[in-house]
C-alpha cells in the first residue's frame, strides 16, 4: 500500500466548483492585488480567529517579521522563542537586526517552556513568540503573565495552529499579535504562498497594513520605508472557499488521530504519542511520534510506501546559519532528544482508516 504524507486532491474536489467560479471572476475583473476578495478574507479570518483586525501578506515568515517590525525591534534588543520549532521563528527576529534567544520545550507538548523563557529574560528582551507546535497552543497563561509582568509583546507563531483552541479561544488570540502562514502543507493551504496577521490592536493594525504595501499612507505618499509583501486575490479566493470547511477538516484530523492512538496505544514504551492537555484542543496539524532508532525506522518505513518526515531533525540553536549565537550541544537539551526522536506520520483529513492501519501495522512490525 502506498500512503503519501499528504494527499490534496480530496480537500480540491471539495471546493473546486465554487473555487473556479471565485476565480473566475478575478480573472474577468483583473483585481489581482489588493482586491475586495482578499480584504473579504481578511475579515473572515480575523473573525474567525476571534480578532477585530486581518492583514493578507505573502507568508508566514513575512507574518512574523511585519509583526516583529511594527513593534519596533531592533538591533541590541532581545526575543525569547523556542529553538524547536521551523527557523523562520527565528528568522523574522535576525531580519531585524535583533537577537533570537532560544528556549527549550515543555515535556508534554513539546512547546515553549515558560521556566525557561523566565530564565531567558533580561532588561533587553523586547518580545516573546511562543509557537503552537504541531497544532496544539503553547502555555499561553503563563507566558502571558511573564510577559505582562514586563510590559513586553506576545506574538502568536500560529503557523501550524490555524482553528486551535486553548481556554476557549483560538489561536491567533491568545497574545497581543498572531502569525499565520497559508503555505499549502498548512492546515488552511493555499495554491502557494501566503500568510496573515491578525491583531485587536488598532496600533499594529495600521502599521502592518503600511509595512505589507510600501510603507504608504495612500498611493502617492509613503510615510516609513516599508516592503512587498501583499497575500494575492487569487489566493484569497482560494483560502476563503477553504476556510468555509476548516473547522470540519480539524475534525477529520482529529478522527485520524484517534485511529493512530487506537492502533499505537498498545506500543507503549516503543512509540510516543502526542499528549492534549484537558485546556485546548490540537489541530493535528503535524502527528509525530517519539521512537529511540528514528532514522533506521523512518527509512523501512519509505521503502514500504509510507510518506514520512521530521519535524525538526536540528534545533535552531545548533543550525550552521545560528552558529553566531554561540550555543553548542547539550544547552537545551530536551529539544535536541526531541530532534533525534520525533518523526511525523501522514496525516491529512480524508486519510482513509486502511491507510492509518497500514501506517500503525507497519510501525508495529518495525518497533
Ligand atoms: C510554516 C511555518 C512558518 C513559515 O511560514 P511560510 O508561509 O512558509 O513563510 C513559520 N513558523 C512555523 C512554526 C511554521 O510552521
């Protein structure tokens, strides 16, 4: 049995119809940047997020550094983030001139550590970007309250989080500011790049919406140097008939993770499985299991027809392009036995159950 790591063409067959008469009319009207579709889903999205205010970039990456921009960060200041995590985290602080310190990850997400953002914080730190790893919210209360007690922003990387709850709210909410991407692997995916901010903060609001578009007050008048960075009306169409079944393709997921936990529970002490805290939901996003042998395991598995990955083989304090931050092996260690441990199944919400039982067969022979 072949069972790829993700399969778009049932979440295409479903919306394909309206899609095309969406697109459609982009093309008849030529309102390809900035048109009323994308300023439509930017409403949608915010609301949907639970946020007054959206603002359409073209990725997730751009997400965060607008963001980190709009708040004034700036060479000699400080930003705590986790070092397991995908390096445009890091990224959109290093744009900035700033300097990203990394934190380790909590035992049972595998999400920011508020002990050691704590540890972390010093009179430069301007800044704190807690990451919903996987599709489940970091520890937002505390990392709040750290954050509060320092008059200091918390952004939201909710790039693999889109629709997840914590406390009853959803992502993007849980902080001053919340990053989203639209990449296609994405739980909202577009047909290429794309990305949102979403904020109840007019201040951040209105800076970002200058920063995607030139820096400009309106068309003749530039106000700061600003950049590039605008999410397509094409997109737009797109992600808006998606957003239409989000909520009902994180159920599927979900349905497809308790398949895994049904057919991997009885591997106890061989395969580690996700943890949900009883105070939010996960999206799934990303299934990763924990097994010791990662790799020989991870390589059988592809040549009997499975898609797997990792997420993430290296922590960004010991990637080569943070090699100046000056960290070396052992400083964070839980998320460095994290890299050498996880790996990510397929997962996707029209997964079909033989093709999770393969998956859990397959990991049962292999263990
Ligand atoms: C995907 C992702 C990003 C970057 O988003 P792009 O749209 O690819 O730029 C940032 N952070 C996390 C945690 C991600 O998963």
């Amino acid at each position: 049995m072949n069972v790829p790591f993700i399969d778009f063409r049932p979440q295409y067959e479903t919306i394909k119809t309206e899609m095309h008469k969406g697109l459609n009319a982009v093309f008849e009207k030529g309102n390809f940047i900035l048109g009323e579709e994308a300023q439509d889903f930017e409403k949608d999205f915010a609301r949907y997020c639970g946020c007054k205010h959206g603002v359409g970039v073209n990725s997730g990456t751009d997400a965060l550094y607008l963001t980190v921009s709009a708040l004034d960060i700036k060479p000699g200041d400080e930003v705590i983030l986790p070092t397991f995590t995908f390096i445009a985290t890091a990224l959109c602080v290093s744009y900035t001139g700033a300097k990203p310190v990394f934190v380790d990850s909590e035992p049972e997400t595998y999400n920011l550590d508020p002990d050691g953002v704590k540890k972390a914080m010093t009179s430069k730190t301007k800044a704190i970007i807690p990451v919903h790893i996987y599709g489940q919210a970091a520890n937002m209360k505390e990392i709040n309250a750290l954050a509060a007690k320092r008059n200091i922003a918390v952004i939201e990387d909710a790039c693999q989080a889109h629709g997840a709850t914590y406390q009853g709210k959803k992502a993007g909410s849980l902080g001053q500011v919340g990053c989203f991407s639209f990449y296609p692997t994405k739980s909202l995916g577009g047909f290429g790049d794309g990305g949102m901010v979403v904020t109840n903060d007019q201040k951040i609001y209105e800076k970002v919406t200058m920063l995607r578009d030139y820096g400009r007050k309106n068309r003749y008048e530039h106000s700061i140097k600003g950049y590039n960075s605008r999410l397509d009306t094409v997109q737009a169409v797109v992600l808006a008939e998606k957003l239409k079944y989000l909520d009902e393709w994180n159920r599927l997921r979900n349905k497809v993770a308790e398949r895994y936990f049904k057919g991997l529970g009885k591997l106890q002490g061989k395969v580690g499985l996700p943890k949900i805290k009883s105070d939010r939901s996960h999206v799934f996003q990303t299934f990763a299991v924990r097994l010791k042998k990662r790799d020989k395991i991870m390589e059988e598995m592809k040549k009997r027809g499975i898609g797997v990955l990792i997420h993430y083989p290296i922590a960004l304090h010991l990637q080569e392009a943070y090699i100046d931050a000056g960290y070396k092996k052992g400083d964070l260690p839980f998320a460095e036995q994290l890299c050498e441990e996880v790996l990510s199944l397929p997962m996707f919400p029209h997964m079909s159950q033989e093709q999770v039982d393969y998956v859990c067969q397959t990991l049962a022979e292999l263990v």
